[in-house]
C-alpha cells in the first residue's frame, strides 16, 4: 500500500489549510489528465509550477478563478495524484462497485469521478488520516464544486469506500462500548 502524508480541510482551502488545497489541487489536476489525456507527471509538473502558490500580488484573477490553488501541500498533492493514477487499474472496479448497478464509472460527471479517484487513492495508502477525515474533506470539496445532487451522491459511495478501504477503522470503532 502506499503511504499518504496526513491530515486536513474545506472546500476551497481557506489560508493555512495546505492539505485542503493539497486534495483541491488533486481533483483539478486528475481531472484535467483524465479530460486531456496527459500524463500525471506532466499534471502534477504544471501545477507545481503554474498553479499552486500564494496569491501574485493580491489581484483579482490570481486566485481559484484563475485556476489557482492559493496555498497547498505540495508532497500531499503530489502523492494522491501519483497513487491515484498509480493504483488506477484497481482503484476504478473499486469505485465502481459502489455505484448503481448498470452505473460505470465513465458515466459520472468527470469532476465527481476525479474527486472519487483522488478520495479512494488517499484511502488506499492506510493510516492517516482517519477515514472519517478523508470523508469530509472530500465532501467540502465537492460541495465547493456542485449544488445539486452530487454531494449526496459521493457522500454515499465516500463511506462506501471507506469501509472497503479501510475496513480496520470502522471495525475497531464498533467493538467500543457505547458511552
């Protein structure tokens, strides 16, 4: 399994959550691979280069309108869009057990289906963070993305995944004593 640095945030990372933009940045640039056909490294090149970093000079334009992700954790970043695209073969029947019979997974939005790819590749590297936190992040974010039904929809197969994936954690929580 891989292993994933740790940690978390909210939908459009706010100043001083770096992992949240980490996990922002991820569903952009799995996104803009899987819509433009171009390899990981070359994503996760322009991104370092291009797209994430403070705000230039505090001008319009220079922040998530312009395709920028203000503050981010680059080696977060770096390995979920590598494991997402490493792990790809596996990951993909994953995700697409979870969703409707009749469902592939060619058929999602191609956001929601980035988003869905970034979440299960950092619930595939084990550890931290808790699920539970992957979970949220990863719902803000999609919440930061869409209005409509689609937050719900990939709340349910965010679990779904998480209990696939990380099956230990929610094992342990249920053979704790209700307080």
């Amino acid at each position: 399994m891989n292993k994933l640095p740790e940690k978390a945030g909210a939908a459009r990372p706010q100043r001083g959550r770096p992992r949240t933009g980490a996990r922002f940045a991820a569903v952009q640039a799995l996104f803009q691979s899987d819509h433009g056909g171009e390899s990981a490294e070359t994503v996760i090149d322009q991104f370092v280069r291009h797209r994430i970093g403070d705000v230039l000079d505090g001008r319009a334009g220079d922040g998530f309108e312009d395709g920028r992700v203000p503050e981010a954790d680059v080696p977060l970043f770096v390995a979920i869009v590598r494991a997402a695209a490493k792990n790809a073969e596996t990951l993909d029947p994953i995700i697409a057990r979870h969703l409707a019979k009749g469902w592939p997974l060619e058929r999602l939005d191609p956001v929601l289906r980035a988003l869905l790819r970034a979440a299960a590749a950092e619930l595939w590297g084990g550890g931290e963070p808790p699920a539970r936190v992957v979970i949220t992040e990863y719902l803000d974010i999609a919440h930061g993305f869409f209005s409509g039904d689609e937050p719900r929809f990939a709340s349910g197969v965010l679990d779904a995944l998480a209990h696939t994936l990380r099956p230990e954690e929610f094992a342990a929580r249920a053979a704790q004593p209700a307080r």
